[in-house]
C-alpha cells in the first residue's frame, strides 16, 4: 500500500513539473512573438514606401522634405553615423582611460568608490543629458567658437552629450575585460623586469583588446539609438556638413527625425511609410552593430579559455601580444574608409567620395585577407615583421588627415596643410623622444596623465549633478511638488507629471515582472540548448538592443492606431514593459545561475520536486539578484521619454486621472516640452529635472544597496 502512494506522489510531482515547464516556456516565448511583431509592424508601415519611393532613391537622395514629396534619406543616415563617430572619438580616451586606471592602478579602496561613481552615469536619464546640454553646453559652446557657432546646436554638441552618455558602457565593459586577465600574465611580466606601466600597455591591454573593442561597438550602439539628447543640441537640419567633416553644422539624425515626425504625421501616407522604413534602416544598423560586439565577446571568451589551459604563463603571455584579433583589422578597415572618404570627398564630391572610400575598403579587406591565410609563406611573414612599421606609417597618415580637417574648419587650405605638417613633425619627433625616456619617467607620466583622466570623467558627472542640484533645489516647495502647471507651464507645479511618471512605473511593473522572472527562471532552470531555446535568447538579444524610439513607434502603431486606444496610460504602460523585458530576463537568469548546483542536489535528495526546489530554494537564494534587476528596470522606465510620447503622454493635464485609457502627463517628457518650447521657464525646468533625477537615481541607489547587501549575505 505504501508503494502506491509513493508512485502516485512520483507522478503528481512528474506532471506537476511537466506542466509548469511548458507554462514557462509558453511565458518565455512571449519575448519571441513581441520581437516578430515589432518587426512585422515595421515592415507592413514601411514596405509602402518602397513602392512610392524605391529603395536605392531613399537610400542615397540628398535632400528629405516630406512637405515636398522628398524622402532622401542619406542626410538622416549620415548624420547619425557622423554624430556617433564623433561620440565615440570623445568617449573612447576618456572611457579606456578611466578602465585602466581603476583596474590598474587606482587602491582597492578606492576602485570601490571609482566604478560606482562612473555607473551613475548610466542611471541619469537621457532626457535630462539633453537638458544639460541645451541650457550648458550650447552657450559655452557658442562662446567658445562665436565665429562658427551662430546657435550653439551642432554635431560637436550632439558628440560630446552622446559620448558622455556612452562613457559608462565603455568603462564597465572595458575594466571588466581588463580585471578577467589572469593575474599569472602581469606576475610572469613582473618577474621578468618590466615595469607596471609596461605591463598594462604590453599585457593587460592586448589581451583584454576584444573586451575593449566589444565595449567601444556596445558605446556605439548605445549613441546611435539614442533620441532625447541628441534632438534637442543637435540642430535638427536634415543637410550634409559642408565639409563633411565640419563638426560646427547642424545635423539630424534618423532617432530625432522619427520623434519630431510622427505624431504629427498621417497614418497611411507615403511620409508615413517612408518614417517606418527609417526605423528599419536604424534597427538593422543597431542589430549589426550588437551582432559584432556578440562576436568579438565570444572570441574573446574563447580565446581566454584557450589560453589558459596551456603552456606555461611566459607562453600564454607572449602569443596574446603577438596575435592580431579581429577587432584590429576592423579598426584598420574604418580607418581606411574615413580617411579616403575625407581626402576624396573634399577633392571631388561626397558621392565620388563614397565611392573611393567603398573601392578602397573593398581592396584593403580583400589584401588583408589574402596576407592573413597565406600562412607561412614569404609575404605573410614579411609583412608580419613590418607590421609594427606599417601601423606607425598608418598612425601618422591618419593623425596628419586628422589635423588638416581640423585646421581646415579655422584656416585656408595651405594653413591647415602647414599646420598638419607641423603636427606630423612633433609626432615624428616625439616618438623618438618618448622611446629614449626611462621606464620610470614612461610609467610616472603615464599613471599621472590617467589620474587626469579619471579626474576630468568625475568632474563632468559632479559638473552636471552640481549645476541640476544648486538650480533645481531653490524650485522645490509644497506647491511645487503638488501643485498643476499655469501659464503654459511658466509657473505652478507638476503634481501630474508626478503622478503620471509613477502610474507608468507601476504600471510596467505589473506587466513586465511576471513576464521577465518567469523567462529568467525558465532559461536557467528548465531550458536545454536546444533550437527553440536559442531562438528565444537571440529574440532577448534583439529585444535588448532595440532602440527606445522604436519600441515607440511600435507601440504607436499597435496600440494608438491599430487597436483605437489613443495617447493612453496602459499603451505606455505596455511599450514600456516590453522595453524593459529583457533586462528582468537577462537579470533573472545571472542570478538563479549563480545560486550553486549543491543547494539544488540536496533539495531533489530530500525528495522535493523541481519546481518546489525552484521555488523554495533557488528563488530565495537569488532573490537580491532578482530585485536588483527589477528595481534597475523601473529605473529605466521612470527615465524614458521617446516611447511615451509616442503612445501616452501629454503636454499638459488638468487634473490627476486613474483610468488606463486616459493620456497622463509624465516627467521626462514635460522637462522636454518646457526646454525647448517655453522659454523663460528656466526654475521650471530645473525643478523638473532635479524631481526627475532623484527619483531614477534613488532607483539606481536602492539596487545598489540590495545588491551590496545581498552579495555580503552569500554563503557560498
């Protein structure tokens, strides 16, 4: 009799764990079904537009005038290539920079202050990034440059707030890259004589370069999607530079011009389609980019696990510095480009220019990949042991086209000739200089110039919090806080604003939990590697490098238009929650894999089933994990500005309402309206954004103490 109850009770907790690994996968596939009808969605708006367009004419035509029937989209393309390039010059230095000095040099003490300090960065919201760069960049750029800058708006504008915003992207990823070195590298490197700067430069930084690289891609990607910022210092003129390298022009980019566009334009035109079609170009150009930077971080993963697993450290060491990894052929290849691109399209056109570049492009990877595999055969070999020769000739080919675009934006073209020479000149003679100085005088210059570095990436962040703090804080009062906008939002409160921005996060909670923990539980407990289970990650992948304004235009399509509901709290609500979805997902996941395999061994031996071990041992150990991704999560959702104003909200509301179907208005969005559509109102928008920052980074704060707490708590 007690053999039958026992079988009965191995069947329940059979089907028991049965069925709710099919509801679980039932839950994870969900992510798959919003990244095939986000891509749907598009390609039904935008297909319309090959037709009345044609693919080549929106491509490559020069010249975007909707209310003149013309779609070129080439101005729009550029511009967000150009104001993205122009980002990462910026943010590369100071980004590397700063990863080298907290994972080299700076005391473990104060590492522990320096990286979270660098990762507020991440948690202030775009919109107030574009705030700060239209009421303090702008002016001091104008002031700056008064003969070229008669606005202040411009692409060096738009570059420098982009590679701000891209910083911490590139200083977490890339310290990460550096701190999985093993330790065995630089104590061989030491043991041998060289110094800690030799090391760094010689060691840890080659054989960290495919996490370095993959950081710069994921930086790039970060600014290329990115809307609020960059629409509201760049100009938003749909031109070309002329030259094309005057980084003093305005310009727009496909991410301004599809917030400034939709919501006035006609469901089912040609303008329409034409905008559904850019977001495809900008989503396939997104996905390229994560796709490389996926790659790169798996070689190099791979190539760690080769590495270490033999020969001896002296070994590891040496064949890490002399192999060349991908990611130098691919910085060599957009050398190439750029530089024929400017040299060609200043001596003839910017379409013969594109041509040149494209025709040397093309040579260059095909020389180099006839060099690379021929293996040990003469040339390979010669060109092997000229490469150091070769890369300093390409160094200075590019430092002196460098310094003559430059000085060609201040100076006739024979000046900017002779200036570029002469920067050439002080290179060739450095160099020298500089390999004759001391290991010692190398190294001290060295550390100090990093420790500038981290200073001026400090000082930025204190810069933008000191200047929201100070004139924000004297906008705070009773009446602020509760009260409702008057006079077009000149004076008053933004009680609504306040209530709407907390109604979306709620909301999005409500939707986007359920959804992402019970992914994250099924991908790391119950999913095998199987071919629905990578479909599933890659849509999470997908989904996470999706730009902000185009899970907007989904859910403008989807919602607003298709379904009726109009500008409404529960189609932001939803919009947001799909955002955000991947991160719970990837969060969830890190967190229940980091529990350890004994603790699930012992619950099953103790007779529990798999989903009660799940859920009685696994969650709880995971839990800081898990909330730390939620909470970072609505962090992020509080900070959005470009989906909501596509799908909820509002300029202005009367009144605080419940219901889902109503529009509400929403903090991001109103410091948007009051910085670029009511002048004068410089406390309101202040007070907005102080309101605003809180709030998110209160947000961030929180997970760092749950995760600080709950990282201090393991046991394991």
């Amino acid at each position: 009799m007690t053999d039958g109850r026992d079988s009965i009770k191995k069947v329940k907790k059979f089907h028991h764990d049965a069925v709710m690994k099919y509801v679980l996968l039932a839950i994870a596939s969900v992510t798959v079904l919003i990244i095939f009808f986000i891509i749907l969605f598009i390609l039904i708006n935008g297909v319309e537009a090959l037709g009345d367009i044609g693919i080549v004419k929106f491509l490559t035509g020069t010249s975007w005038k909707p209310g003149e029937g013309s779609y070129g989209a080439l101005p729009l393309i550029l511009g967000s290539v150009l104001v993205t390039f122009g980002a990462i010059m910026f943010a590369l230095p100071l980004g590397l920079g700063s990863a080298i000095f907290i994972s080299e040099i700076a005391p473990k003490r104060l590492r522990s202050i320096l990286k979270p300090i660098c990762e507020v960065f991440a948690g202030i919201p775009s919109v107030v990034y574009g705030f700060f760069g239209l009421i303090v960049l702008v002016p001091l750029l104008r002031n700056i440059f008064p003969d070229h800058l008669l606005f202040g708006t411009s692409w060096l504008a738009g570059s420098i707030i982009l590679g701000i915003m891209a910083l911490p992207t590139i200083i977490s990823v890339s310290e990460d890259a550096m701190r999985a070195v093993p330790m065995s590298y630089r104590e061989a490197s030491m043991a041998m004589g060289a110094t800690r700067w030799e090391t760094t430069r010689k060691i840890v930084v080659p054989a960290a370069i495919s996490g370095i690289a993959a950081a710069t891609i994921l930086g790039i990607g970060r600014a290329i999607g990115e809307t609020m910022a960059v629409m509201m210092v760049t100009g938003n003129s749909p031109i070309i530079p002329e030259p094309l390298w005057n980084f003093f022009e305005m310009l727009r980019t496909i991410t301004a011009t599809l917030a400034l566009e939709m919501p006035d334009v006609v469901s089912g035109s040609t303008h329409y389609a034409a905008l559904f079609l850019l977001a495809l170009v900008l989503m396939i150009m997104v996905l390229a980019i994560n796709f490389t930077a996926k790659l790169i971080i798996k070689r190099s993963r791979r190539k760690f696990g080769e590495t270490m697993s033999s020969g001896s450290s002296l070994n590891r060491i040496t064949n890490t510095a002399k192999r060349r990894p991908v990611s130098f052929h691919i910085l060599m290849l957009i050398s190439v480009f750029f530089i024929t691109l400017a040299i060609a399209s200043a001596l003839l056109d910017l379409f013969a220019g594109f041509i040149c570049a494209s025709f040397a492009l093309t040579v260059f990877a095909l020389v180099s990949t006839v060099i690379r595999r021929s293996g040990s055969r003469p040339t390979a070999y010669m060109i092997s042991k000229r490469m150091p020769k070769i890369l300093r000739s390409a160094v200075l080919t590019a430092l002196f086209v460098f310094a003559w675009m430059v000085a060609s934006l201040f100076a006739d073209t024979s000046t900017s000739v002779l200036a570029a020479f002469i920067v050439l000149i002080v290179a060739i003679v450095f160099i020298p200089v500089a390999k004759r100085m001391g290991a010692r005088i190398r190294e001290k210059v060295a550390h100090t110039s990093l420790w500038l570095v981290i200073v001026m990436v400090v000082a930025i962040l204190i810069a933008l919090l000191y200047d929201i703090v100070s004139k924000g804080l004297p906008a705070l009062s009773i009446d602020f806080l509760f009260g409702y906008p008057e006079e077009g939002g000149l004076s008053g409160g933004i009680f609504p604003a306040i209530a709407g921005t907390i109604q979306l996060v709620f909301g999005t909670m409500m939707i986007a939990f359920p959804l992402g923990i019970t992914s994250g539980i099924y991908l790391a407990e119950y999913a095998k590697n199987t071919r629905s289970t990578k479909i599933i990650r890659e849509a999470i992948d997908i989904l996470n490098g999706t730009p902000s304004v185009v899970f907007g235009l989904f859910g403008m399509a989807a919602f607003v238009i298709y379904l009726g509901t109009g500008y409404a709290l529960i189609a932001g609500c939803i919009t947001l929650a799909v955002m955000v979805l991947p991160v719970i997902i990837r969060t969830t996941e890190e967190a229940v894999l980091a529990v350890p395999r004994e603790l699930r061994e012992a619950s099953l031996a103790l007779g529990a089933s798999k989903w009660e071990t799940t859920m009685k041992v696994v969650i709880p150990a995971a839990f800081g994990g898990v909330v730390t991704g939620l909470i970072l999560s609505l962090g992020r959702a509080a900070g959005e500005t470009a989906p909501i104003m596509f799908t909820a909200a509002v300029v202005f509301r009367s009144s605080v309402s419940l219901s889902l179907l109503d529009p509400i208005m929403a903090l991001p969005y109103h410091l948007y309206f009051l910085a670029t559509e009511v002048p004068g109102s410089e406390t309101m928008q202040y007070g907005t954004a102080l309101v605003l920052l809180i709030m998110v980074l209160f947000m961030f704060a929180l997970a760092s103490v749950v995760r600080y707490r709950y990282s201090k708590n393991i046991k394991w």
